[in-house]
C-alpha cells in the first residue's frame, strides 16, 4: 500500500504534466473547498436529547454490561 508521502508526489507529478488552464483551476477549486470542510458533526435536537439522556444514565449508574446486553438480545430475538 502507497504511503501518503508516495500519493502525493504521485500526484504532484500529474499535476505538473497538465497543461489544461481549466482542469488546474477545478483541482485548485476541488482541494481549496475540501481541506475547508469542518470535521464537526452538526446533530439534531433529538439526537441532543438522547445523548443527554445517556450521560444521565450514566450519572445515575443505570448502566449493564455488553454480555447482558447481547443476553438481552438473544432473549429478544428469541420471542420472535
């Protein structure tokens, strides 16, 4: 598998071989619009509610293990 170092000097090699004005501005556009994109999630109010709802559980203690949730699953799949 290609590093990243590799990729982009692979990439730095095509980009220097083109000779087309407008495809250079559309990668120039493609890579100025993509390295701005946020990496925060935007969620919506409901979503809110249920975290919060979690992080009150949690507080609370009302919390069970991941075998007794898979046992609980199984249970439930099983009245099917």
């Amino acid at each position: 598998m290609a590093t990243i170092s590799d990729i982009r000097s692979g990439l730095i090699d095509k980009i220097l071989a083109i000779k087309n004005k407008e495809l250079l501005q559309a990668l120039d556009q493609l890579i100025a619009t993509t390295s701005s994109v946020s990496n925060i999630i935007e969620i919506t109010s409901e979503q809110k509610i249920i975290l919060e709802m979690s992080e009150e559980d949690i507080k609370n203690g009302k919390l069970i293990s991941q075998e007794e949730m898979i046992k609980r699953n199984l249970e439930w799949l099983n009245e099917l």
